[in-house]
C-alpha cells in the first residue's frame, strides 16, 4: 500500500542523503516525472506522499504535478 500526495504521486529520492532532490513518482514506477530513476522509501509497506510544497522538491516535479491530465510516463505520449 502506498500513501499518495497531491495528483496522487509518492516521493522518490535520487540518492539516500540528507540532502536529497525530492521528485514525484507514480505508484507503478521508479522513473520521476521529470525523468529522473528514483527510490522510494517504503516504511512498513507504506510509501510517502509527494510533498511540493517541501524546500528540496524538484522544480520539474512540481511543475508536472499541477498539470490536471494523465501521468505520462517521461519519454512516452
């Protein structure tokens, strides 16, 4: 089960250090809406929410979460 933040996307980290780039990630992936590879970090099978509003989230991401349509996946139409 995961936790899903605004637009329905789990952060992902592109490294595991304090300070980390925060990105938005669908559920079902481990790419980044800005294309970034990402990980998840998963607490007793629960994901945390993307959080743009948060100092170190990604620009693109927040940017690309607002948009009201479809997730697309980076590098597909």
């Amino acid at each position: 089960m995961s936790e899903a933040g605004p637009g329905g996307y789990r952060l992902g980290l592109e490294c595991l250090q304090r300070d980390a780039v925060q990105h938005a990630v669908a559920a079902d992936s481990e790419i980044s809406l800005c294309g970034e590879k990402v990980s998840s970090l998963p607490i007793l099978g629960w994901s945390l929410p993307f959080v743009p509003t948060a100092v170190r989230a990604c620009p693109v991401c927040v940017r690309l979460a607002k948009r009201p349509c479809r997730v697309v996946r980076h590098g597909q139409s």
